[in-house]
C-alpha cells in the first residue's frame, strides 16, 4: 500500500479547532470581548441578537488593525500577542495562541471592520466558512468592529445542539458579567435584541459590583484584602446573611482572567464554614495577583483552568484572608453609624492574628419550621402549610377553598380533578393494596412515616412524598386558568439583580399561573401583591431566589415546560424535609395526599417515594 496520510486542508483543520474553541455563542462573545481588551479599549459595545444565533457584534475603540493584520487575524495560530515560547510565561494579555478569530471565521460569517488610530482609512472585510469574500479599503472608525453572524452555518449538527435563546442569552450574559468584572476601568455597553441591558460607565470595583448585581449588592460586600510575596488577593466577599440557594455570584480572577478553581473555591467556602447555612453558597468576588511565571494558562482551550505552582500555600492564604474579613467584619464596632464598619479596620486590630469569629449554630434550626413544641424543645410541624391541624378528611381539599366559585364544576374542572375525591373512602381505589381504615401513623427518625396496609406494611419517605403532592398541587393549579393565590396584606418590595428581573420577567406569565401576582418589575426590584396559596409571606424571596436560581441552571431542557420546573421548584423547596417532627394529624393527611395523587410511587424528581414490606416478607425474616 502506498502512502496514505495527507495534510487536512486548513479550513477542515480550523473547523476541527473551532469545535474546541467555540462551544456556544458564548464562547464567541468571550473570544471578541477579550481581543477588544487585549487591543487597549477603554469603550466596548456587544450586542446580541437571537441568544448570539443570529448575531455577535463586538466594538472597541482599541488599537486596530492595519490592512496586512486584518487579514492575517484570521489565520490559525497568528498572534500579535507571543512571538516564543517562554512569552508564554510572561502572558499578560487575555489572547495568545492565535486561534479565535480563525476558529470563529471557520464556523460563521464574519465582518470586520479595523482601523488603527493614526490611520486615513481602515479596513473592511468578509469571510465566511473561512472563505475570503471580500476585503476592500474603506473610511471606518478607530477600533474593531467583529461581527458574527450565523454562527454553525456550515455545522447543523452543532447549530441544533444550542439551546433556546434564553439559555443560550444566559450564558453569553455570564460571560459579559465576567469580562465586565475583570475590567472595571473599562466602560461596557451591551444590548439585546435591540434593547440595552447594561450600561456600566468605568469605575472602581465596587461601583461596578453594585452596576451588575444591583445597589442592593452595595450592603451585602465586605472587603478582602492580602499581600504576600506569593500573591496578592483583593476584591469581596458577601456576608455570610446574603448566602443565597444559587451558586451565581461566585467569582475567581487571576491576573485579571475570569477562572475555575474547585480547590479554591473550596479554600473559600472552607472560611465562611459554620457562617452559612447547609445548602446556601456564600457569594465572592476574588482577584488573585500572581506572577504569570507561576501559574500556566495554557492547559484548557477556553482558558478557564489555571494551573499554579504553589496551589497548597495559595489556598491557605486565599482561607485565611478570607477568615480575616470575616473577622473583621464581625468585630467592627457597631456604634459609628457614620463610617462604613466594612471599610475600615479598628486600629488595635491591625497587627493582629485574624480570630475566627464565633457563631453558635442551632443545629436543629429549620426555615420551614413555623411552631416550637414547648415541651419537648423540638420543632413540629403540621404538615398542612395554611397551619392550621387537620384531619385526614379535611386534608388538602381545604386548599382549594373559593375555587369552585370560580370555576363552575363542568367546565374542564373535572378533567383535572383528583381521584382523592373519595379520600374518605378507600384510598388504594383501583390499587390491589389498602390502608387499612384504622390505621395508625408512626415517624421513623424523623424521616419515614410508617403505616399499615393490608398485605402489611409500607415505609414512605416524608419529604419525597410532599414533594410529590405539592408538585402535582401545582401542576394542577397552573393548569386551571385562574390561579389559587392568595393577597398579601401590603404588597412585598424585592430587591434582585437585573439579571434576576430579566429571567423573572421572562416567566412571569408561568409565575402567574402558579399564584403570584405581580404590581411591577422594575429593573432592580419587583413588587409582589400575590403569592400561591402554599407558599407564606417569609417564604416568599427565598422561593423566587430558588426559581431563579434553577431556570439559570439550565433545567429548562426541550422537554420541560415551564411550569413543570416552577412546579418542581415549588415542591422542592416548600416540602417539608427531612429531620422534621410531623404531628399525627399531619403524617395521615400526607399518607392520604400522597395515594390521592396521580404518581404517587415517584418523587417529581424520580426518586421512590415509598416502600411495601409484604407480610410473607416480614414472616421470611423469623423462619
Ligand atoms: P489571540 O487573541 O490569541 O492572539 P485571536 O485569533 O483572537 O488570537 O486574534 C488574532 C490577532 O488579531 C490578535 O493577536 C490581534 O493582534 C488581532 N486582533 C484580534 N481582535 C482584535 C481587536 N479587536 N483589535 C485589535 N486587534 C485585534
Ligand atoms: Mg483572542
């Protein structure tokens, strides 16, 4: 056989590359912010358009291009940035291995636009699938103008991969909020379908902050700050109080570069310990100063991995200045109503060790919880949320109080109403098993509820099973047009990120459904006037924080509505949970809701929400 082996063609070798590169829109808006940085601008505009499907426009006011360069930057590995090996020990610049923009142009249609400062005219070109459509000398202003249009054009597999628009706004708008924290001392303007939703003028970091997240952000930052001879950390962290459900605000740069560190993160969440609650993630805005020579960059494609010399003793450091702020922030005297107690360190403690502030935890501390038994000093809890105790009978039908006024029975109503309609019968109808109608309830550890059926006996897991009886709850009231919701006596003003009000407002119509009511969504803050009949007043932020938190996180896959992942939301976080004491009552009311709905085999979640154990089973055991 003859030889066989051949070069790939350089458009098929940069299709190849550009799949390492550029994962989603993301990644484009990522690749373009940082040359507009890496050019020296000091005003930089991004503007999107169909979550970055359609269009990816980036414009600085940097450097430029002369005519040779602008062509030449499509080029695989062409780079202004290194010219040998060891500079790549020396980066300071966001770029270097000179394959974003020829990954980009491999894989979209691109137009540029460059022009350098003291140049009469610029430079104005056309590439698509890596093919040169057009270059032509033209008057265009000072800076870069890239934009990216039809992003996969040439790739449908890839195209159909990306997600919906929101999704895919989601992850490019993180992205911006990364480069935006990165480069307070440039200004950033960044609009959406037309619409501006950032507009963040240059600042010092906690002006930029307080742009992003929301003047609420202002209150909740403390300073860090720590110079040794190995790095040197500054930035925020938040206060232990604001730990929120969702892990968004949690931010490593090194040397001015947006990464991710499990390790240190850890080294973080590792000094807040004992601060926060189990399950909320304190918040973080971390710049770490290192020499480029002890760190590499180079071991991930998108550059969001960094390796360093000393992880050890960094993380130590990272902990300790971390303790250190909290330290302070809890010793600071509270008398100067005046000055700021986060910005300043009391003089005596100066040259002090930083203590680890004490906190006495209440280990058996539950949000949920709404009554202290007195006597026995362990939290109860009915299971019914309006509070009230009920028996079997009453159970969750209670819930549905001033619906059949709304709605006339016949109308759709019966599609969706529950089989538990004979809940005072028998409850297993049209099941082979039966709880037996003397029944008795019995809580395991504060985590199973035991009863008997006929053929012996079943081990239902708690909080699963009230998920499954909220979540279908939900389902079924959001299905109904007009929602239980109950009024709040004075409407609640909340305070959340744009970003929030922006994924707020696009499910409100969803929200609605389920029960909320809202008066306004400004941009920082919204109004609540109305909130489903399960959830109370207290509960109300932390649930929409959840909400928030979970349509960020991506659930929002093809197959799930809206509603269904509200309603999972709901169910999740509204459940009763494990290591709660349920009263009697309030155990027979959940057995009764849970055989009353439609699955009550799995949790929303797909997890089994309860066991039998035959009779036989029992009496193989004492053979
Ligand atoms: P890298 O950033 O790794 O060098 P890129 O493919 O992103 O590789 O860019 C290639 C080169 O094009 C850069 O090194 C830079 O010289 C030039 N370039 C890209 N974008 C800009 C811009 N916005 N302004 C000025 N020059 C740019
Ligand atoms: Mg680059």
């Amino acid at each position: 056989m003859g030889d066989i082996i051949k070069l790939l063609p350089d458009h098929v070798a940069n299709q190849i590359a550009a799949g390492e590169v550029v994962q989603r829109p993301a990644s484009v808006v990522k690749e373009l912010l940082e040359n507009a940085i890496d050019a020296g601008s000091k005003a930089i505009k991004l503007i999107v358009k169909n979550g970055g499907k359609t269009l990816i426009h980036v414009v600085d006011d940097g450097l430029g291009m002369s005519e040779t360069d602008a062509r030449l930057s499509f080029e695989r590995h062409a780079t202004s940035k290194i010219t040998k090996a060891e500079d790549l020990f020396k980066l300071s610049t966001k770029g270097f291995r000179g394959e974003a923009l020829a990954s980009i142009a491999a894989i979209a249609h691109v137009e540029m636009q460059t022009k350098l400062a003291d140049a009469e005219v610029g430079t104005h070109l056309k590439i698509e699938g890596s093919k040169l459509i057009f270059q032509e000398v033209g008057a265009v202003p000072k800076g870069t103008s890239m934009a990216v249009k039809n992003l996969f054009f040439n790739i449908p597999a890839r195209r159909s991969f990306l997600k919906s628009d929101t999704v895919e706004l989601r992850h490019i708008t993180d992205e911006f909020h990364r480069v935006a924290l990165a480069h307070p001392q440039i200004g950033f303007h960044y609009y959406v379908n037309g619409g501006e939703l950032f507009g963040l003028p240059i600042s010092n970091l906690r002006q930029r902050i307080v742009h992003i997240f929301g003047s609420k952000a202002n209150q909740k930052l403390v300073p860090v700050a720590e110079d040794t001879q190995v790095v040197k950390i500054s930035g925020f962290i938040n206060k232990p109080a604001f730990a929120k459900k969702s892990r968004g605000e949690q931010f490593f740069f090194v040397n001015n570069r947006f990464i991710k560190s499990p390790y240190l993160h850890h080294a973080v969440v590792s000094a807040f310990e004992g601060l926060v609650k189990p399950n909320s993630h304190p918040g973080y805005f971390l710049y770490l100063d290192v020499d480029p020579a002890s760190i590499d960059i180079n071991i991930h494609p998108t550059k969001t991995e960094v390796k360093f010399d000393d992880e050890h003793t960094l993380y130590a450091i990272l902990r300790s200045a971390v303790k250190h702020s909290l330290g302070q922030f809890h010793v600071a005297p509270p008398l100067d109503f005046e000055a700021d107690p986060n910005l300043e360190t009391p003089y005596a403690y100066k040259n002090k060790e930083a203590e680890f502030p004490k906190v006495t935890v209440d280990a058996g501390f539950n949000p949920f919880s709404e009554s202290k038994s007195k006597s026995a000093g362990v939290a109860t809890k009915s299971y019914q949320r309006a509070g009230k105790p009920n028996s079997g009978e009453q159970s969750w039908e209670s819930l549905y109080v001033g619906l059949e006024s709304k709605m006339g029975k016949d109308e759709g109503f019966s599609s969706i109403q529950f089989e538990s309609d004979t809940i005072t019968g028998s409850i297993f109808d049209g099941q082979s098993e039966a709880i037996e109608s003397t029944a008795k309830t019995f809580q395991l550890r504060r985590k199973y509820i035991v009863t008997t059926i006929k053929s012996g006996m079943v081990v239902i897991d708690q909080s699963r099973a009230h998920q499954r009886v909220l979540y279908e709850k939900f389902l079924r009231n959001s299905t109904i047009k007009q929602a239980v919701s109950q009024q709040l006596l004075f409407p609640l003003s909340l305070s959340f990120s744009k970003a929030d009000v922006t994924v707020l407002v696009e499910i409100k119509e969803t929200l609605n459904a389920v029960g909320f009511v809202f008066d306004t969504m400004a941009e920082e803050s919204v109004s609540v006037s109305g909130v489903p009949l399960l959830v109370t007043e207290s509960e109300v932020g932390m649930v929409l924080d959840q909400l928030i938190a979970d349509c960020q996180q991506e659930v929002t896959g093809e197959n799930f509505s809206q509603t269904d992942i509200l309603s999972k939301t709901l169910a999740k976080t509204l459940a009763v949970k494990t290591g709660e004491v349920l009263e009697s009552a309030s155990q027979l009311a959940l057995v009764n809701d849970l055989f009353a709905c439609k699955e009550p085999l799995v949790s929303p979640f797909h997890k089994p929400v309860y066991v039998t154990i035959t009779e036989s089973e029992i009496d193989k055991k004492f053979i």
